[in-house]
C-alpha cells in the first residue's frame, strides 16, 4: 500500500503544479513509513519538503494554500498526533466553503496512518474516524487495499472538498497486490461490496477488512454466507450499498476498531434501522473496541479484533 | 526602519504627537495631500459607520458587534496600501481594511444580522471572511504567503490579530512557518490593551508584543497605531521588505479599543473613566484631523457638512440589509461541499416534507 | 442556570482550598456569563482570575495543577473554542489515570457553555456531545435545570475523574426555579426520568429538554403518551434506565442538537436494540441537527428543534 | 550569569572545552569531587544502558526506544540537582533525570516492551511519565508550577522538550502561562539538532531557541548541553531563580543525537558522516573524563572495571522486565475511571465470556 500511495502522489504531483506535499519528515526522510520517499528528489524541496514539527501549522497553512488555489497534501504522521490541528480541521477545513457560501474552497487531503497492531507506543494505535465522521463539511475515507489507496487518493486530490484520508498502518506493507499502473480514479462515497452472502452482512473498512476476510473462512466452515461491505468513505456513508444489502441478508454486524460508544457501529446500525427495520432477524451487531485507550503492544490483542471475535458475533446474530 | 526601532530596545515608532505635529520628519511617508485626504475621509467614514451600529444594535436591529471605535488608523493605512491582489486576512476588527478591499458596509451588516452572504464579498476579490477563532487566521495567512513565493507573485496577505491573539498556540506556529518559509505576510497585531475584559499585561510578561518577533527570526516593529502616518510608514516598509524576499513583519500597532468589545459588552466593569480619558488625547481621527487642518486640507465645517451624507449612505445600506429577506433553507445544506453527500440531499427533503407538515398543522 | 452554578463554585472554593477556578474573563468580568461573577472579589485572585487566551493553555495547565492535587474548574468561553484544548483533553485529560497505572489523577471540570438559539456568531451554537463522549477517559454532563446545575457541578466537582461540564447556555436564564440553599449532590451517569408515559419513550438532555417538553403538550393533546428521560450524563450514558422504559414503551426517540451522524442519537438507537429488540414495535428514531454547520442567526431555526419538529416524528414513530 | 549570558547577544555558556580545561574558571560551580565522581558514573551507567537496549533491540526483545546517547550531561546535570519535592516532567529522552528520581531501568524497559506499567514508577514521586505527544507536557509543567507557588512550597519543576518540540503551540503557550503566572519552571530544550529527520534550522528562522525567552519576558540561556559543568551551573542558577520568586527559566542545551531517533530510524538518510564525527570530540562523557582524569579522580582501568558491572546489572533488570509476565486483561479497563462506569465493567465481562468460548472453540 506504501508504494500505491506513492505513486498516487507521483502521478499527481507531475500532472498539477498546484499539488504540494508536505509534512513532518516527509522530504528527505520520505516519510517515517516511506510513504513519500523520493519525491522530494523527483519534485525538489519547493513541492515536497518538511514542515517544522506543528500540526495546527500544517492544516492551516494547507488551508491558506488551498484557498490561494493550491492542493496540498498533508501527513500528520500518526493518528495520534492530529488533535492539535483538531481546531483548524473543524474550524476552517471543514468550514470554508460553508462560511463564503461557495466562493472559497479548500481542496485539501490530509493523510493520517491510523489504527492499531503495530507494537507502537501511546497514540499511535488510535482508529478515531468517528470523531472525523461527525463534522459537518468534512469527508473521511479509508481504503483497504493498495489498489484502493492509489484510486481513492487520486480522487481525493482531485476532489475539492477537505478529505481526511486515513491510512490503514498496520497492512502498509501486508497485503501484495499488483495494482495498475497509470492513472485511475475511485470515486468517493461509494461502498465496495467485498462479498456476496446472504445470511449475514457485515461492515467494515481499511485494516479490518483482512480480519473479516478470516472471520469468514470460519463462518463457511459452519455453513454460514456472510456478505461483506468494504465501506471505503466513512462520511458520507453509502447508505443505499448497507441498505440493499442488510435487506437481504436481514442481520448485520460492523467491525471496526475504535472505541464503541458513538462510534462508528452505532450509526451503521442505525442506518439498518431506519432502512430496513422489518427485515432485521436479530439487532444489528457492533464488533468494536472497547471504551478504554488502546493498551500498550503487551495488552494490545485484548484490545484488537481477532477473526475469533468476528465470528463470535456472526454465530450469535445467527443463532438470535 | 527596522533597525532603528528594532523591538529589542522597546522603542514606539511615531511620526506625529497627539497634536498632529510631526515629529520625526525624515520618517514621514510621502502621502499626496489626496490620498492623505481620502484616508482621513475613509477613516471618518468608518467611524460614523461604526457609531451607528451601535446604535442599531441598541435599537436590536443587529446582534452582537465589535466596534472599531479608536482603532481606525490601522486598518486606514493598511486600506491605504493594499492593492487588488493583496490578500487580507482579517481578525473582526478590520472594517476600515475590508471596506478598502471593496468589502461593502451591507455585506458586514449581513454578516452581522446573521447571513453567512454577508461573507461572499462580491466586489473584494482576495479577502477572507472574518475569523472567529481567535488566532486561527494567521496560519492561512503564512499558507497564502507560500502559494504568493511558490508562484512568484508580486503580491503581500496582511494578516490581523489581537493583543489578546497573540497567546494562542497558532500565533506561534503562524509566524514561525512564516518565518522558516520566508514568506510575505505581513502579520499585524492591534494591541487595543484588552481581550475582551483582560488587560494586555495578563496575557505575556513580555516587554512588549512586537518583541516576540524576535522569537521567530523576522523583522518586527512596535507602532504608535494611532498615528496614521507612523502606521502607513510601517506598512509601507513592511510590504517593501516583503517583496524584497525579506520574510514576513510582525508590526505591534499600539492602540486603544475606545467602545466595547461587543455590543454586549460593558467596559465599566473592567476599567476605569481615567485611563479612558487618558487615551482620548491619542485618538487617531483627531490627530490626523489637527494635521490637517494645520495644513489647511480639512476643517470643521467640511466634517461637519460630510457626517451627514455618511449617516445617510450607513442607514441606506443598513437598511438594504435589513430588507435582505427570509434564509432560503437552500442555504442551510448546499454551501458545505463540492459534491454534496446523497443523504445531506435526503436530510433536506425530509426538512422539507416537514415542513409541509407543519404548514398543514399550524394554519 | 447562571446563579445555580456560580452558587456551586462558590460553595465548592469555600470548602476546599484546592478548587481554583480560571479560564477567559472569568475573573473582574465574572465571565462573558457572568457565572463567576464576584467570586474574584470574594476568594482572590489567586483563587479566580483570568487567564491568557490560549485554551490549550488553559486545560494542560489545568492537568499540571489537577496532577499536583488541586481540583481545577477551568472554563471555555464557549462551545466552539474547545478545539484548540481538544489535544490536551484526549492526550492527557483523559488518559493520565489509565497512562500511569492509576498514579496520578485528574480531577478536574471543563466547563463549557454549548448549544445554539442564542443568535450568535458562528461557532458559538454548536452541540458537539459525541465527539467528546467517544473519547475513552472523559466522562461527559450536561444539566437541563438550575436545580441540576448546581448538584450535578458540586459531584463533578468532587469526582476525581475528569469531568467535561456541558453548560446549556440558551437556558442559562430562561428556566426560573428555586434551587435549594446550601451543598447537595447529583450523582453522575444516572440519567432522570421526567415524565412516565406508555406510548413512546423520548431521550434528550439539556436545553432540548424544554422543547420536548412542549412537544409532550401536543402529544398529550394527540392521545400520545410520552416517557421522557434527562440523560444528564452523555458518557457513561444510563443504559439501564433507557432500557426499562423502552422495554416498556416499545418505541424510542433521541431529542439533540448536533449534527445527525455519528451522533448521540444513533448511539441511543444502538442501545435500545440492543437490549429491548424484541419490544421495539418501531424504529428507534433521532431528531437531530443536519449534518451541516449551525447556521448563523438569520437561519438558525431551520436547523434547531422546534417542537413541532419533535411532535412530527412522535406521529410518525406511533403511527408506524 | 542570565545577564551576561543574555540570548539577545547569541552567547553559549560554557566552562570547559573539548579537552576537558576549564576555559571559565569564574562560573565554575562547586560540585565536590565527589559528586563529580557519582555524576559521571551515573552518565556513564545511562550510555550503558542506552548502548545495550539498542541492541536488545535489534535482538527483536523491545520494541522501539529512543536512545540518550550523547545527551548524556542535561539529564546528568538535571539528575544531580533535582530534589525529592522537585517534580520532573520528561519528553522521552531524559533517562539520566529519571533515573535521579527513582525510576528504574526495570521501569523503562517494561514501558518500551508495551506495559503500562513501566509508568508507575513505584519509588519515584512527582515525575510525570513519558509524554508522547510533542511538547504538550510543557503545559502540565506551567500548571505544577502554579500549585508550587499557590501553596508556597519550596519547589521547582524540570520539564523538557527538544528543539522539534519548540515549534508547537504548546511551547509557546506553556512558557507563556508560566511567564505571565511567574512560577518555577525550568524548561530545557535538549536542542540535539533534529527532530527524526528535520534540522532545527528548518524549525525556525530564530537566531537560537534561547532567544525565544524573550517572547515571553523570562530568563533564558543558551549552554553547551554536552559540557556538564556549564549544565550544572545553569541549572544550580535557574533553580535559585525559580525559588527567589524569579519566575521560569528557559534554558537551550546545545548538544547532538549521537543515535538514531528511535530504533527504527536510519540517520544515514539524512545526514553526513562528516557531521557526526564534528560532533565526536564534543562528547559530553568525553570531555568529563578528560577532566576527571588530568584530575586523577577517574582512569581508563577504573571504567573498563566498572562498565561489566554496569552490565550486567542492566542486564538483570532487562531480564526482570522480559519476565514480567502476560498483561492481565483487567488492566485494559480497570484504570481509566477513579469511578468504572457501569458499561465498561458489562464489557469487561462480556470480554471474559468471549474468551471463554473462544477457549473453547481453539482447543
Ligand atoms: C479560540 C477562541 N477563544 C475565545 C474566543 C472568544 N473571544 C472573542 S474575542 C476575544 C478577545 C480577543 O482579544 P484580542 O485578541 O485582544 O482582540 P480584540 O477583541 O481586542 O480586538 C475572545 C476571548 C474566540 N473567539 N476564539
Ligand atoms: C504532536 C506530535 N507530533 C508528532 C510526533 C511524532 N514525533 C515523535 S518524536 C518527533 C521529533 C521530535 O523532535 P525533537 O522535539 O527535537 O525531540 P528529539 O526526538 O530530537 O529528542 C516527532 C515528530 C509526536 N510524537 N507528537
Ligand atoms: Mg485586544
Ligand atoms: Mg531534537
């Protein structure tokens, strides 16, 4: 995923001279996950340099940038560290458009590693796209699979609304996938229905979806069909794509690895209700974090997903 | 400029004393004996402006409001300088600036009655709305400084805050990325003495705002901001620094927040009549007035013969405003976003089935 | 409102020399409220003051002191400028306990006033419960009378958690009631059931409170019983208490002011299906904000709850 | 010694050269040899360890770590003149001060292997753990202080960040508040060059980091962070400060990251042999053992002696922290509520039977 990122950022890059890329380390470092690496070789330090250590700094000044007509790209190097730029996101990222009734714009993507299973330290485990999903004028997406970086990113840069483009750390380089070269585009918004099945749906994105995919190999075992949505934009949700499907399958669970209360679960639930309230077999279902901070590496399988948790669920919602 | 008074050593940088005598000639800007008029003229117009939605507001015709009442110099120069392809990045106490930019007095009444189309600024290309989050403003300011080098452009961002401003984190990181990136902004601080009720004192125990600079590795200069040619001078220096490739200029202009903070504020309960009097020597318009009329470019009659045509072009377009009509619920849902999420177009039609459901209870 | 929690500061600084309360103008101004009037004058400066403008500045110091023993009550002027203190809450507000083994305590309150229907410039009308009430650590109040102002600030006080004080400024004069003199205690996390009813239970909390309430007279007028619960406490949200009365009542309707997705209401939703599946004889539904930033002054009633709003989905949700 | 080494004049203080001479003889503090002795020890036991958990590292037995080498004489400095009723606020870097404190080797190394609990720090008190998130731990600092002062304790707090970290908005805001509240900070920016991969001139366009002191109208220096004498001295000076009521000190110590930023980090990518070999003769632990030596109070046989020992008791507590045993799952919700929210115990136990099935299940 790490080089489909890259190249996203290459091909826009050498298409758009408005497209900048910066960040902390992501010059000469490229990046602390490389994701960047070599570009500031290819663009030069004028396109792709480091920023002194500053979030709030570089969300803001991405703003000014884009307002003056540029599309900055910008790394908040780890999930954890984007809170001090939380005021310029929901301020003015998200508000721009909105406060000049549409005669400023802020096409702006900032990309953040998220999410737990890499034996990290405190904040750099985090999965807080509920907290994102929840402000108005925001757009948050979260691909899955290189492929799905490199066409969702290309999108999100062309995009001219703000989009939070959260990256799935822990399978950066996990998953091998031979993804087509040149230019392509994913639109934003959509859901990627992974599966089909017709017992049971679940929902999910990004690094979880790997979890699902295993939590399935055991469900087939026990005869059970699970149909599986790969969410890709957590706001706006595609709503239609979990309707169509929760109505078939009439039970649905979301996995997904940030705290439970207000996360994300309860508002895809909440979208099987109001859709498809008399199709449901059993309640909609949430695998999700606890509400607790995510332990350190040594207490950390406590806190992720395993495939047995996933299927945990799907045999109860089945058995409900 | 910026050695003499470099704000290490605590010097204030003046041009005229509070009779309008100047005082420091070889400093004094070259103004043509128009402009300069135009700029006072400009100023009384704020002024008279400012005066009267104060008024309105008493009347309940406008919500809150934060007078420039005492301030009019700064934003005067600054008006006085900016061209068409500068950019303005305003705190909220800018009018003077804005309306310079070609912001009209109705959209800031728009904005101020409560219709976010009183932040669309027709005529003012370059501007931004006004701020709210205090601070926050000037990191767009340095961003917009970058696209201006990256393209090579020959233009300034002028960039407001308060004194109180100054103390958030996103002063620090706005001038400092200004400053690594060398960037042309020219970030002004209106030290007015007070954040709403807080006295300058209590928010650094600096020596004075302009020496921050310092800290970031750019020019910085503290001015008498009540001094309309001191100011203009400084600005001028700072946008000649600035195209010079120089880096940003952080200018501490130093005045006095004569009104309240907003119209629902009450400045009795936070200072004294004395040190509001002890100000009243320094009033900017009555300085530059004593100027003038010392060169014979302006008197009393004039201003008196003017004030009520600006009441009158005030009330005309306040009035405008007020006839401005119902929000369409359009408004509400379409502005947000490029594309707009499908469900965002559901929530509006359920707004709107709601609506008629209404309509057919409450008849 | 505004009386009954001053008298709680007041009856707190006097008993317990470790309560200090600071923020923007809390201190000769008495706060732009006025809620901290004349407690400068009468426990020093020392003990309320004012701070430098910098709400980052004002909750990490807060941290230092809570950390060292004392018990701050910090306040933030309002609802729309806690984002720059937003990393100090989620970093460190929330995570100092869990961070060192239960070490070091923050007890400390963040006062903050919220909600909208004040014709106010933007940002100062948002209702932002469940962002705060996602983040694993915090504990999330919000009273709906004076009388619970008061009880509810003097727990949050005492709490040795940290406490994120949500103050329902459009009520913090409008609500006329007669607070009991003196110190008592309303225990947080428990919500108040306001109203018993049959038909149809309706969560809410804070100045929404009083919209259902005139919603429930035209409900009433309609033949339409409803149940209305006082939240009080966003996290940890009562599930007992919603639970009972949905078992009971068999239909469910959330009542707030923030934006739709990924908000309280879906979380209430998720709740209720949870543990009364079987009673429910219709969707749980929200009445919410849109999804979209609260409109200045001129436009604000089209987003706010009106009761007639509230009545609609009444009707619908019993007429299912 | 803050007047005559004031950062507006862009001095260093230091007291001996790369030799190890004195070259400031006047501000030489008084440590007796003594104290010297136990101080180089104690740095030299710090590069021990540090040494050996890189290579544990690279053994796969802990996770990242971010090495002190080289910075050895700030925390040394800071480790021999804190007291019990200091407080000391870390970035994550300060392993010589915290050991001073009374945390253990064991401590850190269980908190890198991922247990919560290397932050408990059994018999240190008042030390903040670890602080991750960059320079927010200022603020706790300027919040302590203020508790000091409201309760006239004879008390100073020690916080740190590095050069990266002066460029948030919580710098700017903890020196601030602690300037305006006059309280006993002393802040220490361990100014090791970089930031992962960011030289600290692309940090900021300021002449030094001391000079950002006067930003904030405190006292500021900027010492030779690997000279362990001008360390000392500083500290010693900022301490009396802080007690006369003096208000915070904020100190730049100059020194290099002669490691990589953490264990995961190649500096090769983005800096030169040649550097880092400049920066060779300017070790701290160096130049203190050229000075002990020509005093005789220290010989190459004495450390190869010693250094075995330090090993092996490294090693011991490295073992103790390996064999610390599982993560009870309790403790995954039991501390973040002084009071457990009742659905957080309801997922505890539904945790507890998921387990139980899944026992069930994989067996
Ligand atoms: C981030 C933020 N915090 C608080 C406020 C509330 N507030 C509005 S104006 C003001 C005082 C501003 O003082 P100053 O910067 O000196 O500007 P002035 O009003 O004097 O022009 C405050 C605290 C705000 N708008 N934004
Ligand atoms: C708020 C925040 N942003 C980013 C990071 C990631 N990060 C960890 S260390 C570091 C560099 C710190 O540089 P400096 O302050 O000079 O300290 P040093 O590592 O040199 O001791 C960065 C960017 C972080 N921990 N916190
Ligand atoms: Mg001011
Ligand atoms: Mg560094």
């Amino acid at each position: 995923m790490v080089n489909a990122i890259n190249d996203a950022l290459d091909i826009k890059l050498a298409e758009d001279k408005s497209v900048i890329v910066y960040g902390e380390d992501v010059g000469v470092e490229g990046g602390v996950f490389r994701v960047t690496e070599g570009l500031q070789q290819k663009y030069g330090v004028e396109r792709v340099f480091d920023s002194p250590l500053a979030e709030s700094g570089i969300v803001g000044t991405a703003i000014g940038m884009a307002v003056a007509g540029m599309r900055p790209v910008v790394e908040m190097q780890f999930c954890g560290f984007v809170y001090p730029a939380f005021n310029q996101i929901i301020s003015h990222a998200a508000r721009m458009r909105n406060r000049s009734r549409g005669q400023l714009e802020t096409p702006m993507v900032i990309r953040m590693p998220y999410g737990g299973g890499i034996n990290a330290l405190e904040h750099h485990s985090e999965s807080m796209e509920a907290i994102f999903g929840h402000i108005p004028g925001l757009k948050v997406v979260a691909p899955s699979t290189p492929h799905d970086a490199k066409g969702m990113l290309i999108s999100a840069i062309e995009s001219n609304d703000t989009i939070l483009f959260m990256e799935p750390k822990r399978i950066y380089r996990a998953i091998k996938q031979e993804v087509a070269d040149g230019k392509f585009t994913i639109p934003l918004g959509k859901a990627n229905v992974l599966a089909q099945g017709k017992d049971v749906t679940i929902v999910s994105f990004g690094a979880m979806i790997r979890e699902v995919q295993k939590a399935m190999v055991m469900a087939k075992e026990a005869g059970i069909s699970v149909e599986l949505i790969d969410l890709r934009s957590i706001y706006p949700i595609d709503r239609e794509t979990i309707a169509k499907s929760v109505r078939k399958t009439g039970r649905i669970i979301t996995v997904t690895e940030g705290p439970k209360s207000f996360g994300l679960g309860a508002e895809i639930s909440q979208i099987a209700i109001e859709e498809a309230f008399l199709h449901l077999e059993a309640p909609p279902a949430r695998v999700s974090g606890f509400d607790v901070i995510v332990p350190l590496p040594k207490g950390e399988h406590h806190y992720m997903q395993d495939p047995y948790k996933i299927f945990y669920e799907i045999e109860k919602i089945v058995k409900y | 400029m910026f050695n003499e008074y470099n704000p290490i050593d605590n010097k204030v940088f003046q041009i005229i004393d509070d009779k309008g005598k100047v005082i420091n000639k070889a400093m004094m800007p070259a103004v043509s004996d128009e402009k300069l008029l135009k700029a006072y003229k400009d100023m009384l117009f704020a002024r008279t402006a400012d005066l009267q939605i104060v008024s309105y507001q008493r009347q309940g015709r406008i919500y809150t409001y934060p007078p420039n009442y005492g301030q009019e110099a700064i934003s005067g120069a600054v008006g006085a300088i900016i061209g068409d392809n500068d950019w303005l990045v305003p705190a909220f106490r800018e009018m003077g600036a804005m309306l310079a930019k070609g912001v009209t007095l109705k959209e800031l009444f728009l904005y101020f009655m409560g219709y976010e189309d009183g932040s669309k600024f027709q005529n003012a290309k370059k501007t931004l709305p006004i701020s709210v989050p205090i601070a926050s403003q000037l990191l767009h300011a340095a961003g917009i400084g970058y696209e201006i080098k990256y393209n090579k452009k020959d233009e300034v961002v002028f960039a407001f805050v308060g004194d109180g401003g100054t103390s958030e984190g996103d002063f620090h990181e706005a001038v400092n990325f200004a400053g690594v990136w060398k960037v042309p902004v020219v970030f002004i601080i209106q030290n007015n003495q007070y954040g709403i009720s807080t006295p300058t004192r209590m928010q650094t125990a600096s020596e004075s705002l302009a020496i921050k600079a310092v800290a970031y590795g750019v020019k910085g200069i503290k001015v008498d901001g009540n001094d309309y040619f001191a100011m203009y001078k400084a600005v001028e220096e700072s946008v000649k620094a600035c195209k010079n490739g120089e880096g940003p200029v952080l200018i501490e202009a130093v005045t006095y927040r004569k009104g309240a903070h907003t119209t629902s504020d009450d400045p009795t309960k936070y200072r004294t009549k004395e040190e509001e009097q002890q100000w009243e020597s320094k009033d900017p318009l009555r300085r530059l007035k004593l100027y003038l009329e010392a060169k014979k470019l302006w008197s009393e009659k004039e201003e008196e013969k003017i004030i009520p045509q600006y009441k009158e072009e005030v009330d005309r377009q306040f009035i405008e405003a007020e006839n401005y009509g119902p929000y369409p619920k359009e408004d509400v849902f379409k502005y947000l976003y490029a594309e707009m999420p499908d469900d965002l177009k559901e929530q509006e039609k359920e707004y709107e089935r709601f609506l008629q459901w209404k309509a057919s209870k409450v008849k």
